[in-house]
C-alpha cells in the first residue's frame, strides 16, 4: 500500500512513510505484486511509444517491468524516502542501458511537474490512501504529464467500508535463519479505513523483533473514480474491465 502513515492526512503523503514497511515490504509481498502488475499493465506498457510514467512507484515492481517490457523512457514519482531508497537500489544494479532510460522523481506528481512525457501512465496500489483533497491535485497532474491520446491504467481504491474487521496474513519468508512475517487488519473508521500491519521478525529461540504501521484509505466507488476523471478530460477506455482496475484516455485535442 502507498503511502503507510501514522495519523490520517489532511492532503498528501509525507516524505517519511514507510520508514518501517521498507525493510518488510520487498520479501513479504513483492513477488505477489510482480506477478500483478505484469498481467494488469504488462500488455499495455509494451505499447509505450513516448514513455510511461510510474505513479507511486514504490520499491519498483511497475518501473523495472516497463524497462523490460518497452524501450522508452520511464518516469517514476515516489516522494517517500525510504521506498525510494529501495528503488534506487534496484536500479543501481541495472545494465547501464536501462538504468539511463529511467528518472526518478523524489516528489509527488503535481510538484514535479512533468509536461507531456508520457503516453502511459500506471498507478498502482496508490489512490487508496490518497485522500480527496490530494486526488484532486493528481487528476489533472496526470493530465498535464501525458500527451494526447495517452491512457492511464489505475488500481482502484476499495469500494465500499468493510462490514467488519479483515485480517490477512503475509506469507512468511525465511531470510537465512530468520523468519520474516506481517498481518494486514483493515478497520472501518468513520469514513475511513484504518489498515494496521504489524511485522515480526522470528528465529528458533522465538520473536526477535516486531513493528507496525498504519494505512489510511479512503474508499471510493468506480463511479465516483470514473467522474473525476471526466471532469479533468478524460474518457473510460473500452476493453478494459479487469477488476479493480480503471482504464481511461485523454482524447487528442484538435
């Protein structure tokens, strides 16, 4: 999820999340994610003509597919430090060939202020835990950083409060000796939904470590999405109707 914080925002993420979820993130649900990101938006980032612009970029998974699966340029906007720091790394490793065709940008989208350098956009396991305030400022940020005729391909946040609490548990990892482990309880609150993961790390003589962090989601339905998006220029994509996901495009102006 993006971005982990410890009290709901008012407006926008803060550069210091994910302080602790970092570290967790890459070895409990990295693999799961990878293997999503290629089937929701691997097809359509190998289309890429211009470049693709990777909203939320978090520790990669959507950034280093579209340096393999296209030969444009990738933006990535990440403006927590410590997911960033991952992506970097990753990165970092990289043949020189990809690693050039990549920047990273250390803000959120509308302060980067990108103009026109995409005609892909993905943004993936983000809206969530942006509150309206701030989803106002990244629709037309979106707008501004694709060219006409380009498509964005956005992960919608849940639809509806849950009717109870849901728990679910991050498969374990082993890491040498150590035991890697998390559990995710999302919590409705007031309009909100409160999503606490707890980590621990385990070795045979028992528990070495534990940490949590807190998500705040806002949910909205794909109506709702889909409005907002409309009021900025854009117009639903037909053939795209996976679950969870919102296809649109920003026709071309004449």
């Amino acid at each position: 999820m993006h971005p982990v914080i410890t009290r709901a925002p008012t407006a926008r993420p803060y550069p210091a999340s994910y302080a602790v979820t970092a570290e967790f993130y890459d070895i409990l649900q990295a693999d799961q994610d990878e293997k999503r990101v290629r089937h929701l938006y691997g097809r359509e980032v190998a289309k890429a003509r211009l470049g693709v612009l990777d909203i939320g970029a978090g520790t990669g998974r959507v950034t280093l597919m579209s340096l393999a699966e296209s030969q444009v340029d990738v933006h990535a906007v990440e403006p927590a430090r410590a997911m960033r720091t991952s992506l970097l790394t990753r990165l970092a490793a990289l043949p020189a060939q990809q690693r050039e065709r990549v920047t990273v940008h250390p803000h959120a989208l509308d302060e980067a202020a990108l103009s026109a350098v995409a005609d892909v956009a993905v943004c993936h396991n983000t809206v969530a835990c942006l509150p309206p305030a701030a989803r106002e400022v990244l629709w037309p940020a979106i707008g501004a950083a694709l060219v006409p005729g380009g498509s964005l391909f956005l992960q919608l946040p849940p639809a509806l409060l849950p009717a109870r609490d849901v728990v679910r548990l991050l498969p374990e990892k082993r890491v040498g000796e150590h035991l890697y482990g998390g559990r995710m309880t999302m919590t409705a609150t007031g309009y909100r939904i409160r999503t606490r993961v707890d980590y621990w790390v385990r070795s045979a003589k028992g528990v070495l470590r534990e940490h949590t962090e807190t998500f705040w989601m806002w949910p909205a339905s794909r109506a709702r999405i889909t409005g907002d998006l409309e009021r900025h220029g854009f117009v639903p994509l037909p053939g795209h109707d996976a679950p969870g996901l919102l296809a649109v495009t920003l026709p071309a102006r004449w």
